[in-house]
C-alpha cells in the first residue's frame, strides 16, 4: 500500500504491497488476508497512525467455477477521513486508488466493474471545491470467479492501495 499520512504541516508519503493466494501446494500455507497499520511519527516517537487497512480474499477456499471476493478495508479512527475512488484529484486531497497488479487463477465476474464501496460517498466544500470522502470504514470490493486452470496451481491476487488519510483541519497534499 502507498499512502501519506497527514499532519498540519505536511504529509509523508510511504509505501506497502500486499499479496494474497490461495490454494497452492501443501508445501506453501495460503494467505487470503493482509492487515496493515501505518504508523507516524510524532515528537520523534513512532506512533500508531489514524488509520488501519485490510485487504481479504474470501471465502478461504473455492473450488473452479465459484466465485470469490477481494475486499479492501479502511478503517479510519475518529475525525479522520479517506477520499473515495471518484474524488477529483484537482481537488483538496488525492483520490483512493486500487491496483491489482498480479491476478493468477481468477476471472473478474465483470471485467468492467470497478471496486464498489459498501456505502455512499460523503460530499463535502472545503475552500470552494467539493470534497468526495469516506469516514469510518468503508470496504471496495470486487468479485472474480476461480478459473478452471487454478484446480492444482491455486489462485491469488497481489495489489497496491494508494491513499491519503486526514482529518478537517489537515487537508495538505504532498
């Protein structure tokens, strides 16, 4: 995951893949879920950060021909805010992005869809531009289908979330 952590003065780029498979040989032990806290800094102290992300692939085990979710969570702590996928990157802030980088053994169910959030965009004016954001948690999805080929080689995706994450006082790209 690539994001920046905000504070009033600037924010901090930083950066964090994640991988997930299932399946596979006996040998290799599946990974269907990839937690991730970032963290900061604050008065020279590294810190929990604002937020905490989890990307999941579920259910742990299909079969050919079933489908399966990748879904990606944001959980932000109180007062704190993500931008939504659609946000205009023009605006105050960047836009959420989701990359899958390495599909292997799966079919997206519609290769058009995009991620879907499970709840509405939040719209917000901030200095005459609208604002499209997420607080709390929001979870994108996306369903794919395991294909026939991932019967012995399983199946898996690798990713990257870009982000930023503030709260309405520390509105600063960087």
């Amino acid at each position: 995951m690539r994001y920046q952590v905000c504070d009033a003065t600037s924010c901090r780029p930083k950066n964090q893949k994640f991988e997930l498979s299932l399946g596979g040989t006996k040998a290799a032990k599946p990974v269907y879920e990839f937690k991730y806290a970032p963290t900061r800094k604050v008065g020279g102290i590294e810190k929990p950060g604002p937020s905490a992300w989890t990307a999941r692939l579920s259910p742990k085990s299909a079969a050919p021909g079933e489908k399966v979710t990748l879904s990606i969570t944001a959980s932000m702590g109180k007062g704190y805010h993500t931008f939504a996928l659609d946000h205009d990157k023009r605006n105050i802030g960047l836009p959420t992005v989701i990359q899958t980088l390495v599909v292997s053994g799966l079919k997206p169910v519609d290769a058009k869809a995009a991620f879907i959030p499970n709840h509405k965009v939040e719209l917000h004016e901030v200095l005459g531009k609208t604002q499209r954001i997420h607080h709390d948690e929001v979870v994108w999805s996306r369903d794919y289908t395991v294909a026939d080929s991932a019967k012995d080689g399983g199946y898996g995706i690798s990713g990257k979330v870009t982000f930023q994450v503030c709260d309405a006082q520390q509105l600063s790209t960087g």
